[in-house]
C-alpha cells in the first residue's frame, strides 16, 4: 500500500499508473488551438481560424480589378471582466481585428493605391480559463459533438423480398453527397444528394470514359477483336461485350445563324450480350465498323455481370450525352450547351469551391482503399470512384466487409474549435458576398477596406450559434463534479447529428470501441441514453477528431514502463492483443503469469504473455470521472452505478462539506481541474489572510526577477457566495494561516463541495441497515434530529431577483420608496433608490426592489383637479410596478447591484471632460513608469553587449547591428510591444531572458491599456445596458436550507431515496457503547438492486473512522475482502459491520444484528422547499376562467376526468359540484362565496361555469344558433 497526498491509503496494486490528463484539455485547448493567440502569425498553423480566413481570401470584384487580402488577425483585451459580464448581464467577448490589404489590378486605375488597414469584424465571444463562455450574463458551455466520420462507407440491406442490397456512400465536410448502391436486379445506380438516380455506367461516362470500351477496361472484362470476316468466324458463339455502334456524322444548316453545324449520329447494329452466329458476323464487316468488344471467357466475368447489367440499362453512349442527361436529372430541365452540362458534374464533386473532404475524409478514403493520394487533394477523383465501385463489386461476391458505422473509427469529435470555425466559415462566406457587391458598386470612387465590411455580419452568425445552438448549452454547475462532466460530454444529437426519435438501438448500445474512450456507464436514463456519453478519464481527442485512449508496448512479454504510453485511435488498435492493468508482472514489467486473458475487438482469447501488443494503463481507463469516483464500483450492477454517477452531480455544496471516508484517489484532480479552487503558483510564504483575500509573498530567484513586472507578493481574492447556474453558491475560504509555508500547486482555500483540496460532495454518517417502525418503507430515509440540529446537511442557495427601469412612451420609469399606495411599514427596509437594505430578511410579498412607473392619462375628476390646484400633486399619473418576493421565498439580503447609464447635461459633460483628462494623464504616467522600468531592467541584462540587429513586425531595423547597447540607445526605441522576437544578442541564454522580459511587458501594457479602455468607457457610457434600458437593479437573496422530509438524499451506488422521518436523537437506535445512528436505511434496498459496493464502503468507512484514517479503493483494483477484514480487525470493529443493535425508545436489544458502519451521503438538487406549493387565491386563465396551473404561476391543481369519476363513485355530489364550480369557473360564484366566508354567511349556491358559456360559444362558431332558455 502507497500513501498519497491526502495522507489517503490506496489499496491499488497496478504499479506505474500515468498521471492522468488536464480534464479540461477537450474545451480550453481545442479553443486555444482554434484562435492561436499564443502562436506568433508567420508561425500560425493552418487550421482554425486562420484557416477560415484563408479559406476566404482573397476576394475580388466580378472583373477581377480589385483584390481584398487577408495579411493576419488580432484581439483586443475583453472589456469587462467575466464578474462584471456575469453581474450586468453582457457577454464576455473579444473585439477581432484583420489586417487587409486592398490593392488594384487594373492598369486604368493606376491612382488607386494600395492600402492596409486594420479592420474591427465584430465582437467575438471569449473562453473564460475553465472552458466555459458567458453569453448574456449566463455560464454556457459547447458540447463536443460525436458524428460520422467524413469518408466513405459500405453498408448493406434487405429488400423486401429478401435480395440483399449494397451500398457505398461518400460523405464529405462540405458538399453533395454521392451514393452507389445495387437493385433486385443486380443493376449498379449512382445516387446524388439521395435523390436523383443515374446509372454508374453514365457517370463513368461523364467523368471521361465514353465508351463501352473504356469502361470494360477498366474492370479488364473484354478482349477488343479486330474485325475481318476470317478473323470472326472463329468467334461465333461468343457474347458480345458491348454494342456494335456504326457512327457517322451529318452536317445540317442552323436557320437561327446560317451556320452549318455537324451532328454526331449512332446506329446500333447488334446490341450487347448478343450471341454471334453467321448473319451477324456479316452484318458487322458491312458495316465498316473497325473492331467489336466480347466477353472474356475466364471464370471472374461472373462477378463483375453487374457492370454488363448496368451497361444494359444505361441510355448513354457518350461522354456528351451522358453529361447532358446528368444535367437534365438534376435540373430538370434541357442543358443550354455541352459546357454548362459537363461543368456541373466538376462543380459537385472535382471543384474545391463546392466539394470538401477535408483532411479527415481523405485520409478515411485512402485508408479504406488503400490509395495514396496526397492529402492536400481534398476533393473527389476518378481513381476514387473507380476503386469504389470495385470495391463495391468485391462486397457483393462476397470478398470484402461491409462497415460497422458505430465503430469508432467511423465517428468522430467536432469539439469546440471545430464547431466555432464552421461558423466562422459561414459569417465570412456572408461577408464576402456583400464585400463583392460593395466592390462591384464603388467601381470608379476611391474606397477603403473599412467601407467594405459589415462587422455586424459576423456577429450576428456567432451569436445566433452560442444562443440558439442545440450544442451551447446552459452549464450545469450545480458542484464542481457537474460542471467538469458537463464540459466533457459528447452528443450524437444537434445539428449534422442524429434526432431522438430516429436513433436506433444500435447507435445507442456499447461498442467494444468504447473501451477507454466513452465511458460504458456514465449516460442519462431516458430518451436520450446512449446519445449523450461521456469521455474515459484517459482519452483524448487527436488532430483529427478521433478518440485515443493510452496503451503500454509490450515487447516479448515485458512491459515497457519507463516511456510514456502510446495512444491508440479505435482504428490503430483494430487487431491488437491487448492484456490488461493488472496483470501479474515483476518490478521490470515482465509478464509473470502462464495464460494471459486479453482483448482483441470484440473477443476475449487466452493467450501466450509473448503475444501481447499492449497492455491497459489503468483499471479505471474504461470509466468517465462520475464513474472512477464511485469506490468498490466493480460490486455493483451497472443499471444502479448509473445512476449513482448521475446522482453524484446533482449533489448541493454544503454549507460544511467533508471528503469522503472511503474515495477513488481521483477526489483531488477534479477539484483542482474544475479550477474553482486557488492554487499557489510557487513555493512562498503567506503574508496576509482574512476571509475575502489571500496575501502570499513568493520565493522567486534573481533571473525570475530581473524579467518580471510584478512585485513578490501576490493576493488572490476569494469568491464570496456566488450564485451559480443552477441557485447553489460557490463561497470559498481559506485553509491557510499567517505564516505558512507554502508550496508550488498547494490548495489555499475550500468551499463549493471541496475540502482540504478534494472533492467533497456529501457527508460521512453512521448508517444502519434494518427496518424502522415501517418509516423506511419503499426506499424511504430515517434520519436523526442531531444531523439537522448540527447543520450537516444545510446548504445555501442564492437567488437573483433584477428589475429594469425603461424609458416608456409616457415618461421615464423611475426606482424610489416613494411608492402610492403602500404603508409604511412595506417600505421601511427600502433605501432612496428603492433597493431593500443588505441584511433584511425577506418573506413572501416583500417588496425587493420599489418602482413607479407613468400610468395613462385618464380625465381627472374635479375633486382630483381641485386637489392638483391646491397641492401641484401629480401622484395620481403613477402606478406600483415594484418587484414583491414570490410566495415560497424566505431569506436574508445578500448583496444589490444597481447599473444606470450616463445621464448627460452640460455639467455632467463638462465634468466627464475633466475626469477623462485626469484618468489620460495619470495612465501616460504609468505607461512611463513601465517603460522606465523596461529600459532598466533591459539595460542590466545587456549592458557591455553587442547588438544582433533588432527589428520590428515592418521590418525596419530599430537597434542597429553591431553597436553596444547603452541606456540612451534603448530609451530611443519608440514602440518594444512591436520588435520582433528575434536575437538581441550573440548568447542564447541572455536572448531568452530578453525575449521573456520583453512578454511579460506585452502582457503588462495590453493590461494597463485595457484598464483605461475599461475606464473611459464607465466615464463616457456609464454601464453598458441593452437598448431602452436606464437602470439595471439586482437584488441576490441568500436562503439556508436545512434538511427537511421530503429532500431527496442518495449515496454513491444509485441507493436513493427520500427522507420520510426525521426522528429524535435519543429515539434512534444505538450500538452496544450507546452511539446512537445518524441514519436508518432499508435493507430490502440493496439484494434487488445489486449494489453492494454500499456495504463495502460502510464496513471500510467504519473502520477507517475508528483508526483515524482515509482509503483510496480505485476502480476494478480495490480494497479486497482479505484487506477489509485485516483493517476491520485492526480497528476494533466487528467483520461485515455485524452488530446487534438496541431500540432508542425502549432500549431493549433487536432480535437480529444488522449492517452497521459509516456511509457517504449526498443531498440532491430535488428539494422539497422548491416543489412544495399549495394555492389560496390566484391568477386565472382569461378564456376557461378556471385557475392556472403550475408553482411558477401560483396556479390550483388538476380535477381531471377520473377524478370526477372518483367523487362520483363515492356519491359526494356536494363536494363535485363545488369543485367543479366556485373553486373553479364560476366567476359570480365565487367572488360571492368569499364574501360569505369574509362575513360569515352561509354558503350561496352555485352559478354557471364559464367553460359552459365557452362551449356555447365554440358551437355558435360552427355557425348553429344556440340560446339558453332559463
């Protein structure tokens, strides 16, 4: 056993196990390799954006007189933070900018000069660091899509008569799909975008074989005999090949021009498949016809009769009128001329402009048929639809294999980058149309790049995507667990992906490819399982978006141990003979077992250790996170631990959270990966600590410090009841005191479902398994006062409640306390912006936030006008528009933000003035300060040396060659962000710590530019609201939620269930020394549902509580029972938690022992205080009259249809008839009941439902003429 970080003991005996991956390495790096801002742009490789961008560059004008090119593009800093975005309800973006360049190349316009120009194309959403966007305030996230591969795929099907039919389908990036596929009568047709059909014969015929002849060579199926009368009569009886045309040509004169124009005819003298005899051969030398194509006689002409067939049904016998029936089938319509016919074959699959492989499907193609082609053709060629046919006449005798489409070979990732760039692609395509017609139009006027562009082009494509795109999703934050899963999610549903109700069972089932990749356990119950999965702890996603997982070499029966593993895409490791983890092995690797079990695809053989090609590098390689962090996951049935790793993300933050007992080992990564937590940067001491912030002063060395602008110290402030997503909060606090030592990674607070730097998402309590007096009926909980006195299991969760303020057509809206009609005592806890004060406690009807706003004007009595005469009183043109707190909120002001925009008058302007003078001067200050500080730290690294010749991003030489670099000489250089990363010096040690200084002074002004950015604009706009808004007020209320019956508790195997008694302390049943349990479950819940990992976990977790200590029991290499039981012993606590029990209330011993130990529990998202409801008075549909339906409306419940049935069968005609009238639609009946409940009357009787009258009224809309006779 190994003892690790936590001081957790780990019961795994795999050896060598590799750290595990970022987990957030799918999001944050396919979008950093999307956007390659660290990548210099002469080093920019060419895929992402930059790709995109040279996808549509250059452009030019309809004459080819004026050209657009692309040189490179930027970003600005974002300009609010991702707190501020989150607060004011914006989204955290980026402004892009693209360096053009339009010059002319007309020699008429040689005025026209050219010009570069750096060109703003909109605001681009922007990648916080732990892989989400903010759109609109709201944490969202993209979701990796898992799709078919691009490529080609040869599938199979039945007719209805039992004939089997294949098919071949080309499916590119980008273009019309092309597919060749078999009919009942073994003719071969080519389909195009799925519909028009054409036989295979006439496209060969398009693409350039034209006749019989070129066609049956290709398959060598015929042998060309020259034609003389001897020379045939020695070949009578044999089939012809093809048809024996007698062509010649016939010149008419065009009426339309007078020209004479020459027509190609063709007679058919013998048709295919015709036997020769006598007559025939004389037919054919009369005919002039040079040569005649027969059947060869060897045996493989069966096989390829498909082709003789489909010559047979093929209408065509030329290049021209193949092309021109193409044309025809696709357009539906005659071809104007040969050309526009024969270019629209090149345009659907030879043109890069239309038809797209992409990387990906060509690499698919050559792979599947073994050609070469080079990967930059990305387009379709002859060769390939030739093999492909051939290929597909293999599959139909029966010499190849069809493909296996939930193979992971043939599905692959489009993660984030990949799904931006599509988008990209299209808002560029827009522009560049109305970037051409602009051209077109300004053909004789000087204009420049700018006039061109439409930023709102782009924009608007990339907003739609992130707002309505089925793939941007709303994060799911609720703890840390869920939000990290959520980021590592792949869909097979979403646009180019499959819909719920057409997805099989096939798609939806494990693949033995799944293996290390998606996780076999991890997806939801419901419509959409095995549609949505998860990736494998190790598995990664490779350059061309397919899923590799890690495999250790195994050479002769050793194990190699020492390199790093070698990762497998699904189609590397077809074939391969791969043994697991935890094989028996020495400490060299060597194979130590006689028989190894292994895998190879979808089978399991006994082997020799010498025939194994790899091994696995962990046991947990096959699960997803949720899955690896359930402990003794390999004794509970699969249908049970999917729920248990669902549950897990549903599970509160408490306000105390306690890691677990008994863990995986994986509890730190996720919570050090889900970078909610503060990690120290490097070895240093802790200078300051208080709740809000963290002060550390760093041991850095001198090199560290002569290259860097910031001081030793650093402080991080810590997040303070932050509202997440989903209500819970994330409030984190520091674990750190004075004068700690720390080190570099070390955790420096908690909260937010961490402890002590580990995933912490429930609690550890003292469980029992037995009956409890019937409360833990039907999986229902029993749990202890203490455990609600002692607040294990109180959460706080954080509301927003925000109100607008516009600008109406009758006047401004307007915040204050000042509100008609309300006492006094409703508005005591408002401030003078009508905002409640920070600490109230709120209850249902509160008013949160008070606002007026401008009522119509009616005509003023004259009471009212003899008043306004008197008084000036203008409060009767307002009316309340306040927020009130909705019926079910208690809880206690957190915090309240008020936003406005810049009110302007002359004064105000004059002062923004003044203010905007100040903040310029102060900040030329600081850009002084930092360059002072540049120069010097500058010349200390290269005084007494020589300079290489510096240059900047024009290329113009700013430090000349070979001169000593003297601090006046530095001072003179004007601009360092724009030098070029190049050698200051000889030495390459100096030049990197020049280069370096250099960075960090980039990041430092970038930094302090966008500072001022940031603060003019609060100066000049004042906070950026949307359009017709003047005031933006957020109120965030905190409510403590203690555990109450009705919650929804789980463990970590699926054991769920709802607390149904809380019981006191002393009545809950005790153990032999009087401790009594926190919680009471049923013991008919665990041998139906086979999860005994449960009781693993509470027998070790017993243990483990006694003696002190933690566990790390990982994943299919766990604690085994001989470990148990040896530490059970050791702690003192009976083997398998066998203990007899004593009854709380009347203290005698339970007849039979029962399970005793210590269980982790969590309490789920499904509280009662949020489905609770019950309704007095409330809104009422404006139609049926009846009340609403539904919590969020205050609405009644449902009295359906067998409910009436119920009261009928029960004879409660009284009850029936009140139910059904005043509690319901009849509108006089009931305004009257409740006067006669206010005044104590007797109750009236009941009037007519209006759902009568509107029953009346949808007859009298089939126009019969009804009345109701009284």
């Amino acid at each position: 056993m190994i003892t690790n970080q936590t001081e957790r003991l780990n019961f795994a005996s795999t050896k060598n196990i590799p750290a595990y991956p970022d987990f957030l390495d799918v999001q944050v790096k396919s979008f950093q390799d999307f956007f390659q801002l660290e990548t210099k742009s002469d080093e920019r490789g060419n895929e992402g954006l930059y790709n995109t961008f040279m996808e549509n560059f250059p452009i030019t004008d309809t004459r080819n007189n004026f050209v657009l090119e692309f040189i490179d593009y930027f970003v600005d800093p974002p300009r609010y933070t991702i707190q501020e975005c989150i607060e004011r309800g914006l989204t955290y973006s980026v402004p892009l900018k693209a360096r053009l360049k339009l010059y002319c190349t007309d020699p008429e316009h040689e005025d026209f000069e050219t010009i570069v120009q750096d060109v703003y194309l909109g605001t681009i959403p922007y990648m916080t660091p732990s892989g989400t966007f903010v759109i609109n305030g709201a944490e969202r996230v993209v979701v990796s899509q898992l799709h078919r591969s691009p490529g080609v795929f040869f599938g199979q099907s039945f007719h209805a008569n039992g004939t089997k039919l294949y098919s071949a389908r080309v499916i590119p990036f980008k273009g019309s799909w092309i597919e060749f596929a078999t009919d009942i009568n073994s003719v071969m047709y080519a389909y195009i975008d799925r519909k028009k059909k054409l036989p295979v014969t006439t496209l060969f015929r398009a693409i350039g074989f034209q006749s019989d002849k070129d066609i049956l060579e290709i398959f060598d199926l015929a042998e060309e005999i020259k034609v003389s009368k001897s020379g045939l009569k020695k070949y009578i009886g044999r089939k012809l090949a093809a048809r024996v045309l007698n062509t010649w040509h016939e010149d008419f004169v065009d009426e339309d021009t007078g020209e004479v124009v020459s027509i190609e005819r063709n007679e058919i003298i013998l048709d295919r498949d015709t036997i020769l005899d006598k007559d025939n051969v004389e037919e054919i030398v009369e005919s002039n016809v040079k040569s005649i194509l027969l059947h060869k006689e060897d045996n493989n002409v069966v096989d390829y009769s498909i082709i003789h067939n489909t010559l047979q049904k093929d209408p065509t016998n030329s290049e021209k009128e193949a092309v021109e029936h193409i044309y025809r089938q696709l357009r539906n319509a005659e071809p104007p001329d040969e050309e526009t016919a024969r270019g629209i074959i090149d345009k659907l699959f030879f043109s890069d402009q239309r038809y797209n492989l992409g990387e990906v499907g060509r690499y698919r193609i050559n792979k599947k048929l073994g050609l070469d082609t080079p990967m930059e053709k990305q387009v379709l060629t002859k060769e390939d639809i030739i093999t492909i046919v051939k290929y597909l006449i293999e599959l139909i005798n029966a010499k190849a294999d069809i493909d296996d489409i939930d193979h992971l070979s043939n599905r692959r990732v489009r993660t984030v980058g990949e799904q931006l760039s599509q988008q990209f692609g299209v808002g560029l395509a827009r522009m560049a149309r109305t970037i051409r017609e602009r051209m077109n139009v300004r053909d004789n006027e000087v204009f420049t790049p700018i006039d061109l562009i439409n930023a709102k082009t782009l924009s608007s494509v990339i907003n739609s995507f992130f707002g309505t795109n089925q793939l941007s999703q709303f994060m799911d934050q609720t703890n840390p667990l869920a939000e990290i899963t959520h980021k590592r999610r792949l869909s097979a549903l979403g646009p180019g992906g499959l819909s719920r109700e057409r997805a099989g069972f096939e798609v939806r089932d494990v693949h033995y490819t799944h293996y290390g990749r998606l996780c076999p356990i991890e997806t939801p119950e419901g419509p959409n399982i095995g549609l949505i999965s998860s990736l494998g702890v190790y598995a990664k996603v490779n350059g061309m978006g397919f899923i590799e997982t890690p495999y250790r070499k195994v050479t002769n029966g050793v194990v190699d141990l020492t390199s790093v593993p070698k990762y497998l895409s699904a189609e590397e490791e077809e074939g391969m003979l791969i043994a697991q983890a935890n094989i028996q092995m020495d400490e060299n690797g060597k194979i130590t077992a006689d028989n190894v079990i292994a895998r190879q695809e979808g089978d399991f053989p006994v082997i020799d250790p010498t025939a194994v090609h790899y091994t696995d590098v962990a046991p947990n390689q096959i699960a997803s996170i949720s899955a690896s962090l359930i402990p003794f996951l390999e004794h509970d049935d699969a249908n049970r631990a999917l729920m248990g790793s669902n549950m897990m993300r549903q599970a509160v933050p408490l306000i105390r959270p306690e890691a677990p007992i008994v863990g995986t080992g994986l509890e730190r990564q996720v919570a050090s990966d889900s970078r909610v937590l503060i990690n120290a940067e490097g070895a240093g001491v802790v200078e300051y600590v208080d709740a809000d912030m963290i002060t550390i002063k760093y041991d850095r060395t001198d090199a560290e410090r002569a290259v860097s602008f910031e001081s030793d110290e650093k402080t991080y402030k810590l997040i303070k009841f932050r509202k997440t997503n989903q209500g819970t909060s994330i409030n984190l606090k520091p674990i750190v005191r004075k004068g700690d030592k720390v080190i570099k990674g070390q955790v420096l607070c908690e909260g937010y479902a961490t402890q002590n730097g580990e995933l912490a998402l429930g609690r550890n309590l003292k469980v029992a398994f037995m009956p409890w007096k019937g409360y833990n009926f039907e999986d229902a909980i029993v749990i202890s006062e203490k455990v609600v006195r002692d607040d294990i299991f109180t959460s706080i969760h954080v509301d927003d409640y925000s109100l607008e303020v516009r600008d109406t057509k009758l006047g401004n809206e307007e915040l204050t306390n000042d509100i008609p009609n309300v006492s006094e005592e409703a508005t005591k806890d408002l401030d003078e912006n009508g905002m409640i004060r920070i600490g109230a406690e709120v209850k249902p009807g509160d008013i949160l936030i008070g606002k007026i706003t401008p009522k119509g004007e009616s005509d003023p009595t004259p009471e009212e006008k003899l008043l306004r005469a008197i008084f000036g009183d203008k409060a009767g043109d307002v009316k309340d528009a306040s927020l009130k707190a909705s019926p079910s909120l208690h809880g206690v002001v957190l915090d309240k933000k008020l936003f406005a925009r810049a009110v302007k008058d002359k004064r105000k302007r004059t002062q923004d003035k003044d203010a905007l003078s100040d903040l310029e001067m102060e900040f030329e200050v600081k850009f002084v300060e930092l360059k002072d500080k540049l120069v010097d730290k500058l010349f200390t690294i290269v005084n007494g040396k020589t300079s290489q010749g510096v240059m900047n991003d024009l290329g113009e030489e700013v430090l000349p060659k070979g001169k000593k670099y003297t601090q006046k000489m530095l001072y003179a250089v004007e601009d360092f962000a724009h030098l070029t990363r190049g050698q200051w010096v000889a030495d390459d040690e100096t030049n990197k710590m020049v280069n370096d200084l250099i960075h960090n002074y980039k990041i430092k002004l970038n930094d302090l530019q966008g500072a001022l950015r940031r603060e003019k604009f609060t100066i000049t706009v004042g906070d950026e609201l949307p359009a017709g808004i003047l005031k933006l007020a957020k109120v965030y209320i905190a409510k403590k939620r203690k555990l109450k019956v009705g919650d929804k508790m789980a463990g970590r195997h699926g054991n769920k269930g709802i607390v149904a008694r809380i019981v006191r302390h002393e009545d809950m049943p005790f153990l032999e020394d009087g401790t009594p349990v926190d919680i009471v479950l049923n013991p008919l819940g665990v041998p139906s549902r086979m999860n005994i990992g449960q009781i693993y976990e509470t027998v070790l977790g017993w243990a483990g509580q006694n003696l002190g200590r933690k566990y790390a029991t990982p994943i299919f290499d766990g604690a085994s029972l001989d470990q148990i039981n040896a530490i059970t012993d050791e702690a003192g606590v009976p083997r398998f938690g066998h203990t007899h029990l004593y009854d709380g209330g009347t203290g005698e011993r339970f007849h039979q022992a029962a399970t005793v130990g210590v269980i982790y529990m969590l309490k789920l998202g499904h509280m009662v205080d949020d489905k609770m409801h019950a309704r007095s008075i409330g809104p009422y549909s404006l139609i049926t009259q009846q009340p609403l339906g539904g919590k969020a409306q205050f609405g009644g419940q449902r009295f359906g249809e067998m409910e009436v049935w119920a009261l009928e069968a029960y004879g409660a005609s009284s009850t029936l008839r009140e139910i059904l009238t005043v509690k319901s639609d009849d509108v006089i009946g009931r305004a009257k009941t409740y006067e006669a409940i206010v005044k104590g009357e007797t109750m009236p009787e009941p009037g007519l439902p209006e759902s009568f009258n509107v029953l009346m009224h949808e007859l009298k809309g089939l126009g019969l003429d009804i009345r109701l006779e009284e």
